[in-house]
C-alpha cells in the first residue's frame, strides 16, 4: 500500500501546484480560440461560431475515445505516469498550434489535444488513491479548485499578452508552461505502485484489452450511484458544451468590437475565480450538505443565471451574470468526484475516472457542435435559452432518478465495495 499517512500531503500539494500551472497554460489561449479563429479565412462570426462548435466536438470525441485507456493503463503502471503523460502531451499540442497555417490544422491539434491531455482526470485519480478517506472531500474540493483557479489566471494573463505580443507567442509560452508542469510532477512526485498479479487481473477481466475494458465497464456501471452518477455527467456535459462555443463571440458581439480579447479574458476570469472559490468551500460542505442538494440546487442556479445571460444588452450584466453563473458551477463539479470515490474501490478508481471522464467528453463533444448550429442558424440568444432549458431538465430528472435511492451491499461480485463503504455511502448519498 502507498503511505499515505506520511506522503499524501506532499504529493498532493505538489499536485495541486503543477495541476495550477498546466490549467493556466491551456486556458491562456483556450477561451480565445474562438478569436484566433478569425484570423484565417472566415468570413463572419457565425462561420466562427460554427469553426469553433467543430474544435469542442472534435476535442471531445478525441477525450471520450482515448480517456478509458488512459485510466486502463493508469490502474495497470501506475497513476503519476499518467499525470506526466496529460501535462506533456497536452503541452506540444500547444506548441502545433502556434504553427498552424489553416483552421483546419488547428482543428487536428484540438483533437491530438483531447486524445493525449486530460490533466483533470489523471490528477484526480492519484489524488483519490493517495489520499485518507476523511480528507477526501477536502482534497477533492482543492483540487477542483485549482482547476478553476488555473481558469481565472490563464484568461486574465493571456488576454493581455495577446494583445501585446500575438497568438503564437502566447501558445509557445503556454505550452512551455504545461511541459514544465509535468517535468515537476516527474521530479519531485513520489509512487510506490504495485502492479496486480496475473491472477487478480484475470479474476477481474482487466487485463487492458477491449474485452477487458467492456467488462470493467459494466462491472462498474451495475453500482447504481456510479450509473446515475455517470449518467448525470454526460447530460451536464452536453449542457456545458452547447453553450461554450458561444459565449466569446456573443460577447463580440455586444461590445459592437472585435477588439474585446481583454475583456474577454477579465469576464471569463472572474467567472472561473468565482466558481473556484465555490468549489473549495462546497468541497468541504458536500458531506454537510448532502451531494442530492448540492447536485439540484447548483443546476437549477445555472439555468436561471443562463436564462438572464440569454436576456444581457450590454458586456457589464453579462459580465455580473458569468460571474454569478461561476459560484453555481463551483458547487456542481466536485459533486461527482467525491461520489466515486466512495463507491469504487481504490483499485479500480483509474478505471472509474476514465469511465467518467469519457462520458463526460462524449457529452461534451455532443455539444459544441449543435450549439454552433443552433447559433448561426438562430441567433446566439437563443442558445443561452435553450441551455438553460437543458440544465432546468437534467436538475429535475437527476433528483427524481436519486429520490429513493438506498445503497445496500451487492450480491456481485463487487459486495466487498458495498460492505466496506456501504454505511458511508448511505449516509453521504441520502442527504
């Protein structure tokens, strides 16, 4: 076993730190895409809308395919490598960005992106297995909050160096930023992983194939809170992803100015500051609170806030209802984390997180895509309209799905995670 009681907190805030730098590379120049687009032959900003749609889907697709494998492989040669491999491999997808010649070459380094990054989910899942069970809700919670706090900062410096030095300026130093946060977790991150034996392996048909992959699957999705739980994420996800093509240039559009990258990178920083900071307070609070109403109430606050960004006439309120919309955000992400952590065995968390993390991205990439359509064929208000309908959907059928949800110990095979967390899970998901 890894010691946690001596190297949980060194290893966890090293993480969080190079987890911090990475998220600030990415989100330097990922909320300008939509900008940078318009640098090569389009026409106009719903072209835009509909190029930027394509880079959300691709990248997902690319996340959804490529994230079970990554969890596979994680589970099988250890969780660290896994970290090391997303912050690299993302980086030099930052780096072909920067030599793009055409929206189309900018469009397969999006989905050579989603395929090798995934910073979030390798991050998580070493923290989830490196960290005591009484203070995971803290450390999920921090870590949540590190990824929106890297979300503020990198909008808020990248909007400015663009400005000043130019959009391949900024990926190169973006990129650099997110290979050196790798190199830090390679050096100073210490593992002690020990491989499953044969047997265990073939007694748990893991053994890394696709047969392998479908079988821990559906052993996985037979925990009722896990299905719902997954469930959930993809319908979220897809909510998120209508909408994220749309709010940069519906900005643009506001300010009557294509010069509104600053601007821009000031709203969507303040937006992601405030949900970091609802994370790490909701973090803390899930247990009080119950995950039921933290899940509900955080959905049905993003749809009312996106119904009054849909109705903004000017960049200020749509600015106050962004950051606003933040804190709602904040206190749904962590949600899911925290669940699994409870009703998946340690063991088996690489692969939980991959599952998780590949329905998510499959929703995600669902959705860039028909919010570009419905955008350019619509008007970029009735995008917000519509999201906020969905959100309004998922809150209401995710609380009628959990409304008398009891975990009991499971005669399958996986009855060791019901009695060893039963009670807990109880307790935690019945609020």
């Amino acid at each position: 076993m890894y010691p946690m009681e001596t190297s949980w907190k060194r290893n966890f805030y090293t993480l969080w730190c190079a987890e911090l730098f990475a998220i600030i590379g990415f989100h330097a120049v990922q909320p300008f895409l939509a900008y940078y687009i318009q640098e090569f032959d389009v026409e106009n900003l719903e072209e835009a809308l509909l190029w930027s749609g394509y880079m959300g889907s691709v990248a997902g697709f690319a996340m959804a395919l490529s994230a079970p494998i990554w969890g596979a492989v994680a589970d099988r040669f250890g969780r660290k490598s896994m970290v090391v491999r997303s912050m690299v491999g993302g980086g030099l997808t930052v780096f072909f960005m920067a030599y793009a010649d055409t929206v189309t070459e900018l469009l397969i380094a999006r989905m050579l992106q989603g395929a090798l990054a995934g910073t979030v989910t390798a991050c998580i899942t070493m923290v989830s297995t490196t960290t005591p069970k009484q203070h995971l809700g803290y450390a999920m919670g921090m870590m949540q909050g590190a990824f929106l706090l890297g979300a503020a900062l990198g909008p808020l410096a990248g909007g400015p160096f663009i400005e000043a030095y130019g959009y391949q300026a900024i990926f190169l130093v973006s990129g650099a930023m997110v290979v050196a946060a790798g190199f830090a977790v390679q050096l100073l991150v210490s593992e002690e992983f020990t491989k499953s034996q044969p047997e265990e392996k073939d007694a748990s048909a893991s053994g890394g194939s696709l047969d392998g992959f479908m079988a821990d699957t559906k052993r996985l999705l037979q925990l009722k809170p896990f299905f719902i739980t997954v469930l959930s994420l993809v319908l979220i996800q897809f909510a998120y992803g209508v909408i994220m093509p749309v709010v940069p240039l519906f900005l643009q559009q506001l300010a009557g100015h294509a010069e509104i990258i600053t601007e821009a990178g000031f709203i969507f920083s303040l937006m992601s500051l405030t949900g970091a900071l609802s994370s790490a307070l909701m973090g803390g609070w899930t247990e009080r609170i119950g995950v039921k109403r933290m899940l509900f109430w955080g959905l049905l606050s993003t749809a009312v806030f996106l119904a009054f960004q849909g109705s903004a006439q000017s960049v200020l309120t749509f600015a106050v209802l962004q950051v606003m919309g933040g804190l709602a955000t904040g206190a749904v992400r962590p949600v899911a984390n925290t669940i699994t952590t409870y009703v998946v065995p340690e063991e088996d968390r690489g692969k939980a997180f991959g599952i998780m993390t590949s329905a998510s991205a499959l929703g995600w990439a669902l959705g860039p895509s028909m919010g570009g359509y419905l955008g350019s064929t619509t008007g970029f208000r009735s995008v917000f309209f519509a999201t906020a309908l969905l959100f309004l959907g998922v809150a209401f059928g995710t609380r009628w799905a959990m409304r008398e949800l009891v975990l009991q110990a499971p005669s399958t095979p996986h009855r060791r995670v019901g009695q060893s967390n039963g009670g807990r899970i109880r307790s935690l998901w019945g609020r």
